[in-house]
C-alpha cells in the first residue's frame, strides 16, 4: 500500500512536471521564470493554471467514482450518475441562453439545486439508502437532459454551438484565485472520505454488514454522496462534463491494487489527477493549434489502455 | 446467566409478542415455514432492524441503545451470503470483522493475529490471498464466519448458514457451530430440522410471527406439531426424522 501510494506521487509529479513545459510553441523554464516575454506569460498564465486545473478535476472525479461505485455497489456507477453534473450543466445552458456571462456560477447553481433536491428525496424518514439516491440521481438525469434538449432546440445558432462545446467538456485557463479554492475544497474534502476508507471497504460489501460491524451506514453514505456531490458540481462547473476518467481510473486501479480502499483512495487522487492532465497536454499538442476535446482523449487513450488491464488481469504494483 | 431478553418482541411486520430468555452458551436454532418471521427475529437481535415494539434486551441494556460499535464486540451477525462487486481477497473480508476494535486507519498486530486465529479455525487460511469471488460457496460461507470471528463476539447470530452449502460441508459447519456453542450463544435460523435435532441444545419455531414451539429439540420437533406449522407428515427414526407431503 505505502509503495503504490509513494509511486503515484511519482508519476504525477512527473506529468505535473512535464506537462506545462509542452505545448505548440517552444518554451525555456529559466526564461519563464526570468519573467522574459513571452515564455513568462505562456508558462503562468496559459499552461500551468490548465494543468493544475486538470490535475484537481483528475482527481475529484477519480475519487467521486471510487465512492460512488462503492457506495452504490455499482461497478458502472460514475461522478455523473447521481445528477450533480446534469444540473451542472441546466445552469450552464439555461446561462447560455440568457445570454449570461457567468456560466460557471449559474452551473453551480444548478449542480447545489440537484445536490438538495436528491438529498430532500433520499434522507426522507432517515432511512437513506444506497437505492433511493440511484433512482433519484437517474431521474434528475433524464429530466436535466430533457430540459438541455428542449433549450437546445430553442437556442439560436451561436448559442448552439456554445451550448455543444459546453457539454463536450474542456479545461481553459482559469485565474489562480479561483484554483486556490478549488485546491482547498478538492484536497479537503478527498482527505476527509480518505479517513473513512476501513469504512468504506465495510460499505462495498453491504449495508447490513457494515451495521453489523460497528459502521453508522446512512450517516456514512450521506457523506460519501455530499462528499462527491461537491467535487463533481464544482469540478464541473469549472471544466463542464469530462467523462470516463472517474469510471475507468477507479476500475484499473482496482485491477492492479485491488479493493482496499485506503489505498485507492489516495491512489485515485494521484493517478485521477496525472491521468487527466496528461490526456489533456495530449489534446492541445497531437494536432495543434487546434485542440482536441480532452473528453474524446481520456476515452481514446483510457479506453484501449483499461481494456488491456483487463485482459492480463494480473494484481501487482509494476504494470 | 442470560444474553438476550425479549418481552414481547414484535416488528411491523412478521413478529408479534415474542418472549423468550437465551442463555450466554449453547447452540439454538430458529426454524418454521417462509415468512415465519425468523429473520425478522435474527434482525432484531443484531440490531438491523428497528424500531421495534415491546423489549429486546442484550446483557441487561436495550438492543436499540447500544451504540453500533461496543455492540459489535459482543454480537456477530452472519448474513445468509455476500455478493461482492470487487476484488477483496478472502483476508480482507474476514480482517474487516476487526472494524468494531480499530482505532485508526492501520491494522494492528492483533488484529492480524485474530485474523489468523478465526482462518485456522475455519480452516480458510488456505486460501486467505484469493478473490472473494472466485471462492466456492463453502469456501465463503467459511470466510464470513471466520470474519464474524474475528469480533470476538459473546453471542454469533447466522442466517441460514448452510444454505449454500453439500451435505458434508452443512455437518461440518454444525459440528463446528458445535464446538463455538461451549463458549458462546450461537443462534442460527435454519430449514433443516434434522440438523436443528441433531446439533442444537434449543430448538424455537415460529409460525406467523408467532412462537409456536421453543424448547429441547426432541420435544418440540414432535409429528404433531410439525404437522401444524409445516403442514407435513413427520416420522421419527431415532435421532432423525424423515417427512412427506
């Protein structure tokens, strides 16, 4: 546990390292941090802010999978199955719209809105269960997206395009205020459900079996979906929906350390994290200066990779 | 000596007025049709199922009352099977059994050693680093009580227990039900009549909610009241009965 833990650190400080020092034009370090123009301005303002923005969301929604396949003992449940990021993206469209600016509070907006809604229908009579939220969150779903089609079909054409780049998924640069407190809410909160990971492994076996051992169930699975609510909505609000990577990182992780949640927690962060922001360095160099959406890279490059995983199915630290 | 202590028992649904005393030791078995309400009852006692009506009392305090943690030091609850989506190996699930004790993140040396002591045990040391899943069904059934074990438990609750399992396996467990009944209560509801006549020291059945016979197996398992709450013929043959429609 403790070397696949210090192996991730590895890996990711590796890609962090390398990540923003690649790109469509030729940048030095030292000229970067010299402050010589115009490596200074690339370097801090175009690429390190993406990259720690694709780190963060990485990592919030690798860690949102782990939970939420546990919680829901569902090992195709994703970040996105419980509707935070459907309302997520209602906000953004409905801004889109309304021709506001501000589209990430407005999906913020929207992603609080389903966060309350679901937990108004699930913690009804305290009897929260992992059952009531999936049927909550995929009905929140169908109607989110019922409501995105029927603006999208009322939208005018540079509204539709904006709306389709929005629900394609994208990191930008961000300013480094609003990256500060999403590192603060991301680490936070991924720390906090990583000290309930014995816990957690309790949870993936059954409701009754963890209450038969001295776990607190629905106090627990209330926190795990806040917990992943949180870190979706607001991952998402900033990047829109970036799929796969909180689907396929929790599951190839289970394949090479297995189910222990106290390593995959940390683990998921780490590699969640450097997953993203080398899918992402990939999409903005294979055919620059045009971008490839980093949702079509995290499936391209993910999906062969897991399936390979798959096939050798062989637990160990080392690939 | 008494364990638990329920004054009439009853849940919404499937358990009216029950009120029974069960001793610190010894081996009982719930039996009776489907939805009997055995284990509404077994849930009851494991602190699953609540809130439910009249008393149930575990060492002289209210089930409901303990807290979940110190009451999982003293009852372990055995489901029927667990279905697991993923890959915990066999020693993972039973050190979870550990949970009730843990004081941080990290297991400790006696936690490992409990775990190896409830695998000798069980005899599931064998395979303590394989997948779950890919474990027969008396493979698992092992495992889980090896993990309920492992909670050091005063009191072992089991639903079922061999359900999933051939006839050598199901005599395997009782025997060892057997053995674990000399220093702790086990209780375990089962369809099996011959193996409640066999093993148990305390037979209960219900029928509809209702406790229609709890004793010395060999009295209460009698034709006629077989008859009653099963609706088949018993024949006695010693130490063991054969039955027809």
């Amino acid at each position: 546990m403790k070397r696949s833990i210090i192996l991730s650190v590895v890996v990711l400080i590796v890609v962090a390292v390398l990540a923003p020092l690649a790109g469509s034009s030729h940048i030095e370090l030292g000229r970067a941090f010299a402050g010589v123009s115009p490596d200074h301005e690339i370097f801090f303002y175009a690429r390190l802010p993406r990259v720690i923005l694709a780190l963060l969301g990485g990592a919030a929604l690798s860690v949102t999978g782990v939970l939420f396949q546990c919680m829901l003992r569902d090992p195709l449940a994703e970040p996105y199955t419980l509707g935070v990021s459907s309302g997520a993206s209602v906000g953004a469209v409905i801004a889109i719209c309304l021709g506001w600016r501000a589209t990430g509070v407005a999906s913020l907006a929207g992603a609080a809105l389903v966060l309350l809604m679901v937990l108004g229908m699930a913690v009804e009579g305290r009897r929260l269960s992992s059952f009531t939220l999936l049927l909550t969150g995929v009905t929140m779903n169908s109607m989110a997206f019922a409501v995105i089609l029927f603006l999208h079909n009322l939208a005018s054409f540079s509204q539709s395009f904006a709306i389709s780049r929005w629900l394609m998924g994208g990191l930008e640069a961000v300013e480094y205020s609003t990256l500060a407190w999403l590192a603060v809410v991301v680490i936070g909160v991924s720390v906090l459900v990583t000290i309930y990971a014995p816990h957690w492994n309790l949870l993936a076996v059954g409701d009754d079996w963890a209450a038969s051992r001295g776990v607190s169930t629905v106090r627990l699975t209330a926190m795990g979906y806040i917990a992943g609510s949180v870190l979706t909505g607001l991952v998402t609000s900033l990047t829109g929906p970036i799929g796969f990577v909180g689907l396929i990182v929790p599951h190839a992780l289970r394949l090479k350390l297995g189910a222990d949640h106290r390593a995959l927690l940390p683990c998921a962060f780490l590699l969640g994290g450097a997953f993203l922001v080398a899918c992402d360095t990939l999409s903005r160099t294979v055919i620059a200066p045009t971008e490839i959406p980093v949702g079509v890279l995290t499936a391209l490059c993910g999906g062969p990779f897991f399936l390979w995983l798959l096939k050798s199915r062989r637990r160990s630290l080392w690939l | 000596m008494t364990s638990f202590v329920a004054n009439q028992l009853g849940f919404a649904y499937g358990l009216h007025e029950a009120t029974f005393e069960f001793p610190r030791n010894g081996l009982i078995t719930i039996a009776g049709p489907n939805g009997a309400g055995k284990s509404t009852l077994l849930g009851i006692l494991a602190g699953l199922r609540s809130p439910y009506l009249g008393s149930c009392t575990y060492a002289g305090k209210e089930v409901r009352q303990w807290s979940k943690r110190e009451f999982a030091r003293k009852v372990a609850f055995l489901p029927q099977s667990i279905r697991l989506e993923f890959p915990f190996t066999a020693e993972e699930v039973v050190l979870m059994g550990r949970t009730p004790y843990a004081r941080g993140w990290f297991q400790t040396d006696e936690d490992r050693s409990a775990a190896v002591d409830a695998m000798t045990i069980t005899d599931t040391l064998g395979f303590r680093a394989r997948d779950f899943r890919s474990l027969s069904g008396g493979e698992r059934q092992r495992v889980i009580l090896a993990s309920a074990l492992t909670q050091r438990p005063e009191a072992l609750l089991l639903d079922e227990p061999a359900t999933h399992l051939d006839l050598r396996h199901q005599l395997a467990l009782y025997r060892l039900l057997g053995e674990l009944a000399k220093s702790l209560l086990v209780v375990a509801v089962t369809h099996d009549l011959n193996l409640a006549l066999q093993f148990s020291h305390r037979v209960m059945v219900l029928e509809d909610g209702r406790i229609a016979g709890d004793g010395a197996p060999r009295k209460v398992l009698n034709p006629e009241l077989i008859a009653h709450v099963f609706g088949v013929q018993a024949t006695m043959h010693g130490s063991w009965m054969s039955y027809e429609a």
